[in-house]
C-alpha cells in the first residue's frame, strides 16, 4: 500500500539539519521546504493528501484549489495562520501541537528576569568598550544591580508555561503571584490590576485571544512601579507595542523584554526597536533543540492519529 503524500511547507525552524523527519517518513511520502511563499503554495501541494506547516499562511481561497487536501498538521501550538472555519467547512481536518515547549519558554523568561537584574547585555558591552580598561576601580556598574531573592513575579496566564516559570521563580526566591481566568490551586491569585500593581516583574504566558489583545495598554501600563519590568513570551499583539515604547522612553516603567513582536519579521518601524531599555529576541524560544525533538515526535503522533481514525489535537470540531 502506497504512503499519503505530504508536503512540509515551513520546515526549517523544526529541522535546520539536526532534527531529521525519520518518524514522520515512516508513515508518508513527505516533500520538504525551508520556505514557501504564498504564491507556491498551490503548486507544491498539488495533489498532496496533507500538509505541515508553522507559519505558512493558508485561506480559505488557497485550501479550495486543493481538493485532494484531507490533513492540516501544525507545526507549533498557534493557529491564527489557518482559516479553521473555512478548513472545517472543506472538510479538511486541522491538528496543533500543544505543550511541547513550556521548559525553554519558562527558561527564557527567567533569562530575561536574570538579564535585568545585572543589565547584563549592557555591562557586556561597556566592558568591550573599554570602560573597565580605563576604569580608576577594580570594579563598576553602570545600572543598579539587583536580588531576586524576595522580589515578586507577576505570572499572567497560567497554562503550561505558566506553571514552569513559577518554578523556576520559586527556586530563585521570589514571590509570585498568579492572574488566570480561573482560580489555580497551591498559588496566590490576585486580579489583573492587583497583579500589576505589585509586581517587579510581570510574565505574559497568555494566548492570543479576544480578551487579550491589546490588553497591554497604557491604562495597565500605567498601573506598574517604575522600577518594574515586563517579560512577553506569548503573542506579540497582547501588547499596544506603541503604548509599551511610550512607557519606557517616558520611564513609566523600568524596562521590557519581547521574543514576540505584532508583526513578524517585523519592519523597521516597529516602535519597540528604538525603544528605551527594551531586550528583543527573534522568537526563538520554542527553537531549543529538546523543545523541536519533542514537536516532531507530537507532530508524528497527532499525523498517526488521524491515520488510525482516533484524530487527537483537533481544531476543526
């Protein structure tokens, strides 16, 4: 019996050469791309029976000129890439990947917390400067440094990643309060404005809804300490990225760190990148390696899944 034919259309993210396909060969034919662009979308799924993809845009008018298409896997937990009503209608089933990464996301979290508290990418460069060259005393800092023994943590969305930075930040000390849509067993949880108000630092760990786009905006922003800091590790677009620019050029707060901006690659006009003491990183920190070895295998078993008519992960129900 011949294998299905599918077509990975983004894989370059998952697999940049050191996470092969094997489990994903045993079950289907695959043709792979580092890149498609929307125009060679249509000829490269030609009469595939599924396609994987992470970033690649797909519509309505696009699923329509592939009639043999019956399966949309994800390459990630975000889905805002795919028309899920117009899928469903098609009757094109859709699967993501959920939890595969929720240690490197909790760990860059913590990177930017420990970043802040030393300004270390700062004092890096001053010392390559040559300020510590030229300086009269065997030491110097630039910024105040600080514990995080003792200081609080705001967590905002208390899913999986949630749950890991609270780890990692109990292990450093600090106290930590939890905003959720629903109250969480064995933490403190206070209101958003409450979580705001009192936190040094605040992590986003929310997805990209309804009710939390755009939630960061001045009025929230201008609840925080001015010595505070704001991690996003979520979606770019829960933050009004003009509203953060303003408040650290203006010094309403302390300082921000982003791996995920509204737009991505974004443009040159992005507010944040002329911003005041603000850390950005290129969505990177579901790349580990242990975090796209464990995708692959998620993204096998939901492909091996559906094959065996017991579909897991479903969006289109």
């Amino acid at each position: 019996m011949s294998k299905q034919k599918v077509v990975i259309l983004d894989g370059y993210n998952l697999n940049p050469g050191d996470n092969p396909w094997t489990d994903i060969e045993s079950i289907c034919d695959i043709t792979v791309y580092d890149r498609t662009s929307k125009n060679e979308i249509i000829e490269r799924v030609g009469d595939a029976w599924g396609i994987l993809l992470s970033k690649t845009l797909m519509t309505k008018e696009t699923m329509q000129k592939l009639p043999n298409l019956k399966y949309i896997g994800i390459l990630a937990t975000g889905f805002n890439m795919i028309d899920i009503p117009a899928a469903k209608e098609l009757g094109i089933t859709v699967t993501n990947v959920r939890g595969y990464g929720p240690q490197s996301v909790a760990q860059l979290a913590m990177a930017f917390i420990l970043s802040f508290s030393f300004r270390i990418p700062e004092h890096n460069a001053a010392v390559h400067n040559g300020d510590w060259c030229k300086s009269p005393d065997f030491s110097f800092a630039n910024y105040p440094l600080m514990e995080l023994e003792g200081k609080t943590l705001g967590i905002f969305g208390f899913g999986d990643i949630g749950k890991e930075t609270h780890k990692f930040a109990s292990a450093f000390g600090m106290n930590v309060l939890v905003c959720s849509r629903t109250k969480k067993e064995g933490v403190t949880n206070v209101s958003k404005e409450e979580l705001f108000s009192k936190s040094d630092f605040i992590s986003m760990s929310a997805p990209l809804n309804d009710d939390t786009k755009g939630i960061i905006n001045k009025e929230l922003l201008s609840k925080m300490k001015k010595t505070a800091f704001i991690i996003n590790t979520s979606r770019g677009a829960v933050i009004v990225e003009e509203d953060l620019a303003y408040a650290l050029n203006n010094n309403i707060i302390a300082g921000a760190a982003v791996d995920v901006l509204s737009v991505e690659p974004p443009s040159e006009s992005n507010p944040l990148l002329s911003a005041k003491n603000c850390y950005i990183t290129p969505h990177f920190a579901g790349l580990t390696f242990e975090a796209r070895v464990r995708l692959t295998r998620m993204v096998y078993d939901n492909m091996k899944a559906f094959m065996d008519n017991k579909a897991i992960n479903v969006l289109t129900v």
